[in-house]
C-alpha cells in the first residue's frame, strides 16, 4: 500500500513554512517525493526500515495504521512480547496480543524484531519473590525457552538481552547490576544467547544497548564495556550476531552525536563480524524551542546528523524508530515538555502528516551508500 499524503493549498503552504532553512527548489523537490516511503528508500540502498508498533495504535486510528503499513518492512512489538505482557502468574502465558501482532505483520510481509528475553524491566510482579541464586538461571533459560520457542522460525531477530550494561554500577566490567546479575552470575548473557540459539536456530541474535551512541563519558564507558565482553563472548563461542543500538536521542546532544568516536566505534563493531540495528530511534524535544517550526527542524538536523554518520557503516543493516507518528509516542510520557506542548520527537505528526523529520530521514536514505541486502 503506498502512502499519499492529502496536500491542499493550506498544507502545502504551511509545509513550506515548516521546511524553513530549505532552498526553493529543494521544497518543490522535497513535496514532490513527500509519497516515497521511507520503506523503499530504504530497500534501494539495501537496508531495512520500520518502527515499533503496539496493536492499540491501530484500533484507535486507521490512518496510522495505513501509515505504518506503507513506511516499513520491519517491526518491533513495543510491549506484546515482554515478560509482563505475557505473563501475569507464575509459569502461564498468553501469547494471544503476540501472536496477533506477528500474524499482522506475517500478513503485510513486515519481519518482526523479538523484543526483549532478558531485561531488567518490565518483569512480571511475580518474579522478584521467587528469583534467588537457586531459582535464577532455570527461570531465565525457562522463560527464554517458552517464548523464543513459541515463535520459533517466524521472527526476523531477537533481542537477547537488553540494557545490560550501566556505568553508574561501577563495575570494572560495566555490567548493570540487575536481578539477573545478581542471581545468575556475569554468565547470564551468554547462557540467554545459547539458549535463544537453541530455541530459535534461524533468528538474529541481538544484545541491545542503550546510549552507546552518546559520545560523552558515559557513552564511551559503555562502548568501552561491549567491546571488551564481546571479545570474550565471541572467543568462547557464544551465538551473538548483532548489536542494537537504541538511539533515544535527545535535543540537547547534538554536539555529541554521530562523530568520529562513534562511527570509530561501529567501525569496531564491524570488525568483530556484527550486524548492527539502530532500533528506537526518536528524538527528545523537551529542552528545544517552543515554535514548532523551529523545534522541527532542530529534531530533524539530530536525525540527519546521527543517520548521515551511522549509514557511513555497511555494517548497519537497519533502522527502527521507536513510533511513526507523534500522536504514539512513549515520549509524551517519558520526556514530556515542561510547558505542556505536545511532543514532536518522530517523522510523522499527529495527523499522520511528514515533518521535517521525514524529509531529513528520506534525504539521509537517498545519499547513503549501498549496501549487500539483509537475508529475508
Ligand atoms: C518503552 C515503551 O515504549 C513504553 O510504552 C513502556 O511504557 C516502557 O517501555 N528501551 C526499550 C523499550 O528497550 O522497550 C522501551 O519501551 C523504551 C526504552
């Protein structure tokens, strides 16, 4: 289904406006392809693009989810295949939203992302009183079994293990200290990955990370971390085929987004043989001005920005936003503006319409380099 956006006079006029710092005939040019779906744009350069999706945002607006449908080719569950989405008691699980969200997609030929196995959030309220060093490793390898058995063979990728690392732990290996940690041992990550592998042999094996494309003192910690766990992960042998990069960018950073320590660090990446998946990208606007044409384009320059540095890297594969349009966004909650404002921190708006966002997304995909396409 291909996306066509309504463009009355109004509109187009008030999307000029938007456009700001533009040229003339880059706006005409820009309008022009205002239809070409990120998706595609994408496929010609032999990347993939999609975004998180929860199966509310459809029932509650068709147009979203015709916008959804026609912008990607890959998709993450937001919340239907986390612990606490599937199970509320001990041991039972409902796969019915997680299942319906991977026959969506199955459907509209979107591959899906598993996300998550292991995290330190989102757990169930059940598991804490029974988690102890006895119980620890069998209910992570159990858990990882049910689910990534469940849909064994249909998904595209799974993420592992997410957030693991954390300097603010202050541990010389970086590790965040989590209930897993705690009980299960530094091992824990490797066991998730040989169990995923055992029970789902065809899915990308993902550890997904945030903040490590933040080029400041804690963003260079991390980096530090995941190369040297990776090192001895991939010397003993453990199934690791990717790294997630989240990218919840925020306003504030751009001067310490997408320089040479990180593509350094993507080109390290790289060269240890992983796939690398920019997989939530949004950006915060709580700190950037009010006006909305300038706030837009200030979001849309951290787009370009860190897209033009990570799309240097063959070795990216894809990239997810973390929601399409501003209408679901986690961020309204997470990161809302002080002066009450509605956020706008993704490609589309609330009306489903594109921003500046959009074009800078779409400008980023046409001038990146080709690349050898992922399998299907
Ligand atoms: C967020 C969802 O978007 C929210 O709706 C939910 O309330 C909390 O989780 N890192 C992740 C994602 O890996 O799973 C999180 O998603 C955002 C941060």
């Amino acid at each position: 289904m291909e996306y066509k956006p309504k463009i009355d006079r109004r509109d187009f006029i008030k999307r000029l406006g938007a456009l700001g710092a533009m040229g003339w005939t880059r706006h005409r040019t820009a309008l022009e392809t205002a239809t070409a779906s990120l998706k595609q744009l994408a496929a010609e350069k032999g990347l993939l693009f999609g975004s998180c999706l929860a199966l509310k945002y459809c029932v509650q607006s068709a147009a979203y989810q015709q916008l959804f449908l026609s912008q990607c080719d890959i998709a993450t569950p937001e919340l239907h295949m986390k612990w606490n989405s599937l199970s509320s008691q001990p041991g039972v699980y409902d796969f019915e939203n997680a299942d319906k969200f991977v026959a969506f997609c199955i459907t509209n030929r979107i591959k899906v992302r598993g996300h998550t196995l292991v995290w330190h959030d989102a757990l169930p309220a059940w598991v804490a009183p029974q988690l102890t060093a006895e119980t620890g490793p069998a209910m992570m390898t159990g858990h990882i079994r049910k689910v990534a058995g469940h849909f064994a063979g249909k998904l595209y990728s799974w993420d592992v293990v997410n957030e693991v690392l954390d300097p603010g732990s202050h541990r010389p290996d970086g590790l965040r200290d989590t209930p897993w940690l705690q009980k299960c041992g530094t091992s824990y990550i490797e066991l998730a990955f040989r169990e995923t592998a055992a029970a789902d042999p065809n899915a990308l094996l993902v550890w997904n990370e945030n903040y490590l494309e933040v080029s400041n003192g804690f963003g260079h910690a991390k980096r530090a971390a995941m190369l040297a766990l990776l090192d001895g992960m991939l010397a003993r042998g453990v199934p690791i085929h990717g790294i997630g990069i989240e990218a919840h960018l925020r306003g504030d950073q751009a001067a310490v987004l997408g320089d040479e320590s990180y593509e350094a660090f993507l080109g390290e990446l790289a060269r240890r043989g992983m796939k690398i998946f920019i997989t939530e990208l949004d950006v915060q606007d709580l700190t950037l001005p009010a006006d909305v044409e300038t706030r837009d384009r200030a979001v849309a320059d951290i787009y370009s920005r860190f897209l033009v540095a990570s799309l240097r890297q063959p070795a990216v594969k894809g990239i997810v936003t973390w929601g399409l349009a501003d209408c679901f966004t986690w961020i309204a909650g997470y990161r809302p503006r002080q002066d009450g404002l509605p956020v706008r921190p993704l490609p589309f708006d609330a009306n489903c319409q594109p921003k500046a966002a959009y074009f800078a997304i779409a400008q980023t995909l046409r001038a990146a380099p080709l690349r050898q396409q992922e399998r299907s």
